[in-house]
C-alpha cells in the first residue's frame, strides 16, 4: 500500500471516529416511566431548601449521565408492583427489599436508603416498650411494610391492642394529634423531618427492625439500564461530598452546572465512545454468546430450584396448617382449665380436653397416693371408667413405668407389650399413649389416652400435643392443689380468692420478667457485635500512633467506654441467663465508685448522693454482676422512697471484724472479717409489717408506678449465695439504712488474678481463615491479625469459606468462625472442616455466654473460643497459643 492509499485509509477512519462520537454526544434521549411510591422513606423531599427526596434526586442525576428522559407516575406501594407486572413501568422508586419478593421481580445491588419504623405517642405518655401499648389504638400506613411488622411484634408477645389504618404518614400524625388514637407508627426519615409540626407528639423508644430500600425492575428488564443506576448510586455514596450525603443532611441538590462544563463533558464522552468502538466491535460477539449461554445455564438452574422449593413449601404449608389447629385447640383450652380451681372439676376437665384435642373418648388421669410408692387412678373416661380408684406401683404398667422414668410413652399394640397389665379390663386396649404432668421439676401425676378399636393409633404429632397439652395441664392441677390447700388453711372464702390473685398476679409478673430477659438477652448479643469493631480498631490505632499523646487519650477514653459497655453487656446476659457468675476476687470499693457513675444518671437530681468510702482494699469472693445487682437495687430502692420530697443517699463502705459475741446476736452471721456495704435514705421508711414482708418476691408497695417487687428478693439471694447477711434499720417518716455484710477475702488473691503483661507473642506468616457473617468484625479481625504477622482469608459466608477450605485444605493452619450465622452454624461448619481434616485446629467466636456452646462446641472438637468483643491481646495469645498446639501435636 502507498503513501496516498494510507493516507486516505487513515482519512477514512478517523472521519468515522469524528462522527461516531457526534452521534454519540447527539444521540437520541432514552424515555423511562418511573412508578414512585408515596409511603417511601424521604419522598416527601425537605421543604426547606425546595429540595427533591433523595430516589428522585439520584434518578436526574444518573438520567443527565446517561441520557435518559424520565417520567414519574405518583402510586403506591401495591399499585406500584402491579405496574411492573403488567410493564407499565420501567422501574420503581424505591421499595423494600427481601429475599420472597426477589424471585418475583429484579432490585438493584446498590440500596438507596435504609430506614426503619419509629413508633410515637402523647407527649403526657410514657412509653418504653412494647408491654406499654398494652389496650391502645395503635395508627399505621395502609401500605407501610412496618404495618405487618408491627403487628406481628404485638402477636409474638402476646399483647393485646388495636389497630386503626390510614392513607398516609401524614394522616397517623394528624390522627394522634387529634387523639383518635393512642400511638402511631411512621418511617424514621417522616418523623425527623415532620414531629416539629406536632408539638404535642412525643417520639417513643421503640424502633422496629431496619429495611433496604432499592430500586424494583421487572423480572425481564433492560439489564443496562439497572448496571447503570447501580454504578452511579455507588460513586455517590463512596463521595462523602456527593448530592447522596448533602440530601440526607438536608442540604441542596445539586451545585450549578455552567454550560462549559457540560460541553467539557459532551467532548469527553465523545472522544472515549470513539476510543472504544473499535474494542467493543471486536469483543462484542464474543461476549454476547457467554451472555446467552450463561443466562441459559442460569435459567435452567433456577427452574429446577423453583420446582424443588414448590414442594417444600406445600410440605410447609400442610405441616403449618395442622400445627396451626393444634395450637388453636390447644390455647382455647389451657384458658378453660387454668381457670378451674376446683381439683375434681378440673381433672374431669382436663382428661376431656385432652380428648377432644387427639379425638378419643377414652382416656385417664393417675395421681400419686401420700405416700408416693403407688399411684391411683382418680378420674377416667370411655372405657377406663370401670377401673377409677384402682391402684398400681411405681414401675408397673404403662403409668408405672412413666412415672419410674419421667419420660412419655406411646404403645402402638399394647395386646403384645411385654410389660402389659393382666387386668382382663385391658384385653381390648389397642394403642395407648400417657405422659407425665411435670411442674418445676416434680411429677404431679400422669394423663393416658388410649384407643379400643383396632384400626385406630396414634400419629406422632398427636403425642406431641399431648405432650404440650400435659405441661398446661400440670400447671393447672398446681394451681388448683395450692388454692384447695390455702382454702383449707384460711377457712375463709375472701381470704382464699385475694391469694389466688396474689399467685396469678405473680404467674403474670413472672411471664413479663421472663420476656424481658430473653429481649435483654438477645439486644445484647446484637450489642456485642457492634462493641467488637470499635474496641479493636481502637486498640489497633492505639498501639500505631505512640507517639501521639492527644490522640492516643481519646482513643483511651473511646477504650474506656467501649469496656464500660462490655461489662454492661455481660450483666445483661448474665441476667438473660438467670445463672450464677464466677466468683472472682474483687475489690468492692472500686466496684462501687464505678457503679455509682452510672447510677447518677438515673436518680433525681433533688436527691444528694453522699459516698462514704474506706481508702482500704477491702476484697471480697463474687461476681461483678452480684456486686452491680446489689448496689443498684438497694440505691434505686431508696431512691424510690425519697422520690417526692427528695433526699439524702448515703453509701458507704467499710472493714468490720464480727466476733463471737457478736455472731451470736445474728444467726446469718459467722465469727470473721467483712466488707460492710451501707445504704441510707432519708425518705418515708417502712412499717413493721412491710419490713417482714420485703424480701418476698414480687412484693411491693409502689403498685403499678412503682417496681417490679423483685429488686430487694434478688439482692437478699445474692447476700445469701455470697455467704454474707443484710440487716435493715428503718423508722417511719424518717428514712432506712440497709447494712450488707459479705465475708472477706485476702488481698494477695486479687494480686494473683492480675499478673504482669507480657509482650503479645507475634504471627510467623501462617495462613488463619476467618468467617463472621458481620462484615465489620471479619474486617476487624482481618486487619487484627494482619497487623500481628498472620495471612488472613476472611468472608461473610460460612457455605463459602467451607468452599474455600475445601479447595485447599493443607494452606490454612488455623479457623475462626463465628458460631451464630444464617444457614450453618459455627460448629456445623467445623464438623464439616473436621470431616475434610480432622487435625486443622478450629476457634470458636460468640457473643452469647452459654455453657451449653461451650459443651457443644467441646464435642465437636473444637478446642478454642473466645467470647466477643475480644481484645488484641486476647485475641493474639489465643491464636498462637492454638497454632502452637497444633504444631505440636502434629510433631
């Protein structure tokens, strides 16, 4: 080819570059209908700064990048995804997203906004929890997805209440201000921006779980278009200084955009589309057939997993619907026999209950005789009738044998049972189930049904509820005992009814302490997760800046807190547990000064607290949680007692040698060294009849303002386990003084607990795999590692790091897993790591303080485990102290 031919063959194409890239800038507008939802969160915008909400501030921007023209259409949430199943739209701004809603319709990656529901009330209202909207109209969103949640909220614990539906969040605000309704439920982002408008609401502390909110595509879409929208919502939110974070702080839209700058832009665009032509022409045939064989494979996957979950779910479903007649039987009828008090109306009532729930009419109850070595039969029905008041031993017959072992039993052929009774009244009996009525701990009795006929048995899940059925029952047939045996005390009819309230009072009283320890218990797992992070950061960016005083004290106090925290968390489990801690040598001053700290937050500023407090190490043997439970109950308690009027609040500590003459005045008091913990009040004081009573559990005098009657009875076991005594001095009008004696410990053994640090051994470049469903922990201690000398391969996803570890087995020398993760557990995962090698040592993280993990997790084999949120230090000796191991064995 010549010099002329080139030349024009260069001409050619670049004429082709010029105008492809006009056509480019020039190009024609691409048109979208965009359904809006009016109930998602920040569509109302902020007024002002006459500013758009941020979904359709992102939709311009991404549309001016991209070239599109858009059309927004006003709808709701249903009529929204409606749309999209009938193509009117091309995509929905924004929606909640989950996991059931995915398989029906496409979501982009990038989430536009997480927001959750804020419940709010009177201003004159105290609401903390869920139990206060117990009896309240409750207003919600008609097409709010925190309406189902709050509803199920309120049926999961049982609480009774009403719900009023509205159009709007606007219309709950107007209706609680209106007190149409006691309580409302609004998206976070509404309320912030709209509560000022209505003084006389009041913002609870109650939030309901946080939801994704994304963009919503028809299953069929223009892929394009959804990889666009999510690559531009992503370069937002990573720019600190983008329309993204100016929008939720309330600032303006967009700065100006000089026509310069988007002729720069048009230019830009051109010359790379130019640029690129030729590459993309190249490659894209390519390309769209691994499109079309990858979308194929993936379809195929996807119909064959669809066909399989439609089965399971019908199995659900079926399973679902006869547990549910189950339960429904079943709590129609614990509220007709809790009720009965009489104890031969009860059993008749009992052993026809559990009749009807199974459907037979034969069935029967024993209970033991006094002395407990037989057993005798006092009601019956069908055809056990004939043998009521028939007699049998421990360990004879069906019953016997319950009774002997404590577990039920279900005979399918009773005729051909070797250990059948040889009473001709039993020669037609076929199938025969009975189970033990058990109430705390003892055997109140045994329910047995039974079927004559030949062709009839009993199915598994009919001994189920029967099993159910029995422990209802026995609480029953407790009740009814303890009120004959108090009817029989007192001879009295109005003194045996004001009992049985006192006991159903503490029935009740007991349930709410029982949720709300299992709620504690369970925020503070959650807290866990989010102490973990921010303490080894902390701890991480302490120890790399030495040199840096300023920044190394706040650091400190950040520490300082975060391990306030901790402590605070690990009393919330241990009350969720309801178990003792570990005693461990204290010094209670020290303990005391702390705890005080925070207890001055929550006592009236009109009540003076005074500390009295020996410059003494006074040690004693116990548990943090039994020092924080009793200065806090005996503090809150006289705080109670001098609310009104205000007061003084005396605490003070001292030394005290009890001697043998002294030991002899106070029977709970043994002759030896104490720490003397005082609490005086200057409040009401207490009568003779109230200080017999204080110690009793549940019993109080503030009614329905006051406590839960459990703060002294918890304080008074404590003392009690702690080998220590409480006396009480209190004259009323004038105030009380509660003096706590706990026996002394010596003070070399708190010394022995506390040895010197030693420098934190370092990582020799070994391979660890770490797996925690939080990303901020498995970043964390990702980088913790690193920073020691590890190799780490962290990840979110235990099916994941199974596939990791099985790929290759021999390159990693230690695993960390967290153990409560979504589909497979910590130690399921283990088992399935053990079962590919047995030798590779495994630790175990957790935020739960539970011995029964802890046995589970020894039986796996797993042989570390560290408790969350965990230190460098900890963290560091643990792993090299596994790896060690390790080693070790293997050699």
């Amino acid at each position: 080819m010549n010099s002329k031919s080139r030349l024009f063959f260069v001409l050619i194409l670049a004429g082709t570059i010029f105008f492809t890239g006009i056509a480019t800038i020039h190009g024609a507008e691409r048109l979208l209908r965009i359904g809006m939802v009016n109930s998602a969160p920040m569509l109302s915008g902020n007024s002002q700064h006459n500013q758009e909400s941020l979904p359709i501030q992102i939709l311009r921007y991404a549309a001016e990048k991209e070239k599109w023209r858009l059309v927004f259409v006003d709808t709701s949430l249903p009529d929204a995804l409606a749309g999209l199943d009938r193509g009117a739209y091309d995509l929905v701004a924004v929606v909640p997203f989950g996991k059931e809603k995915a398989t029906r319709y496409a979501y982009s990656r990038e989430t536009v906004i997480s927001s959750w529901g804020q419940i709010y009330g009177e201003e004159k209202e105290s609401v903390k929890s869920p139990l206060d909207l117990s009896g309240m109209v409750i207003g919600v969103h008609r097409d709010d997805p925190f309406n189902g949640e709050m509803r199920s909220l309120m049926r999961s614990l049982n609480i009774p209440c009403k719900f009023l539906e509205f159009n709007s969040y606007q219309e709950v605000f107007q209706a609680l201000d209106k007190k149409w309704i006691q309580a409302g439920v609004v998206d976070r982002f509404f309320g912030v921006i709209h509560d000022a408008e209505f003084p006389a609401l009041k913002k609870t502390d109650i939030i309901l779980s946080p939801m994704e909110y994304r963009y919503a595509f028809p299953k069929i879409h223009d892929e394009s278009i959804l990889s666009a929208l999510d690559y531009h919502v992503g370069a937002l939110k990573k720019d600190p200084h983008s329309l993204y974070y100016r929008s939720i702080q309330g600032g303006p839209f967009l700065p100006t955009d000089p026509k310069t700058a988007q002729q720069v832009k048009q230019v830009k665009r051109g010359l790379v589309a130019a640029l690129a032509l030729l590459s993309l022409t190249a490659i894209a045939i390519l390309v769209l057939r691994w499109q079309v064989k990858a979308k194929t494979a993936a379809l195929t996957a996807k119909n064959d997993e669809l066909k399989q979950e439609i089965v399971m779910r019908r199995q659900a479903e079926e399973a679902l619907c006869r547990q549910k007649n189950y339960l429904t039987s079943l709590h129609e009828t614990s509220l007709d026999i809790i009720g009965r008090l009489d104890l031969a109306d009860l059993l008749e009532k009992i052993v026809l209950r559990a009749g009807d729930l199974v459907g037979t009419k034969d069935g029967f109850i024993y209970l033991p005789t006094e002395h407990r070595h037989t057993l005798r039969m006092e009601v019956a029905i069908g055809a056990f009738s004939g043998l009521i008041g028939t007699c049998i031993p421990q360990g004879v017959g069906l019953t016997g044998k319950v009774i002997a072992s404590g577990e039920p039993m279900l005979i399918d052929d009773y005729a051909s049972w070797p250990a059948r009774l040889s009473d001709h009244a039993y020669d037609s009996l076929h199938a025969v189930m009975a189970v033990p009525l058990y109430y705390e701990g003892t055997i109140q009795g045994v329910i047995g049904l039974g079927h004559f006929e030949a062709t009839e048995t009993f199915s598994s899940d009919e001994f189920g509820v029967l099993n159910r059925f029995g422990n209802l029952a026995a609480i029953a047939l407790n009740n009814a005992r303890l009120y004959a045996k108090i009817e029989e005390e007192l001879q009295q009819r109005i003194q045996a009814e004001k009992e049985r309230k006192r006991l159903e009072g503490q029935l009740r009283q007991n349930q709410k302490m029982e949720a709300i320890g299992r709620l504690a218990g369970g925020i503070a797992h959650d807290f866990n997760n989010i102490l973990t992070p921010i303490l080894g950061y902390a701890e991480m960016t302490w120890k790399e800046y030495p040199s840096d005083a300023s920044l190394r004290d706040r650091l400190e106090k950040i520490l300082a807190a975060g391990c306030r925290g901790r402590d605070l968390v690990a009393q919330i489990l241990s009350f969720s547990r309801s178990d003792d801690g570990k005693p461990i040598p204290l010094d209670v001053g020290s303990q005391v000064k702390e705890i005080l700290k925070l207890l001055r937050a929550s006592v009236p500023a009109h009540i003076e607290i005074v500390q009295q407090l020996t410059d003494e190490q006074i040690i004693v043997m116990a548990d943090l949680t039994d020092i924080h439970q009793i200065v806090m109950n005996l503090c809150t308690n006289a705080a109670h007692a001098m609310r009104d009027k205000g007061g003084r609040l005396e605490i003070s500590l001292t030394g005290t040698v009890i001697d043998h003459i002294a030991a002899a005045r106070h029977i709970d008091l043994k002759a030896a060294a104490y720490a003397c913990l005082s609490v005086a009040d200057t409040g009401c004081g207490m009568k003779t009849d109230i200080m017999e009573r204080m110690f009793e559990p549940f019993f109080t005098t503030g009614q329905k303002s006051g406590g839960t009657g459990m703060g002294l009875s918890i304080v008074h076991g404590i003392v009690g386990r702690l080998g220590g005594a409480i006396q009480v001095y209190s004259e009323e009008g004038r105030g009380s003084v509660f003096h706590v004696y706990l026996p002394r410990t010596d003070a070399a053994m708190l010394t022995a607990e506390s040895p010197e640090a030693s420098p934190s051994p370092q990582g020799r470049q070994e391979m660890i795999l770490v797996v925690d469903d939080e990303k901020s922990i498995a970043d964390m201690t990702d980088e913790m590692l690193s920073y020691i000398g590890y190799r780490v391969v962290s990840t979110t996803s235990s099916d994941m790091a199974l596939d990791i570890f099985r790929s290759e087995p021999e390159r990693f020398d230690l695993i960390i897993t967290d153990h409560n993760m979504p589909r497979r557990t910590g130690i399921e995962l283990a088992t399935a790591i053990f079962s590919i090698r047995p030798d590779i040592p495994v630790m175990l993280s957790t935020g739960y303080s539970d011995v029964r993990i802890e046995e589970q997790a020894k039986n796996a084999g797993i042989t570390g485990l560290i408790r969350k949120p965990y230190a460098l230090d900890d963290l560091t000796r643990k792993v090299r102290g596994m790896i060690d191991a390790s080693m070790t064995t293997s050699l």
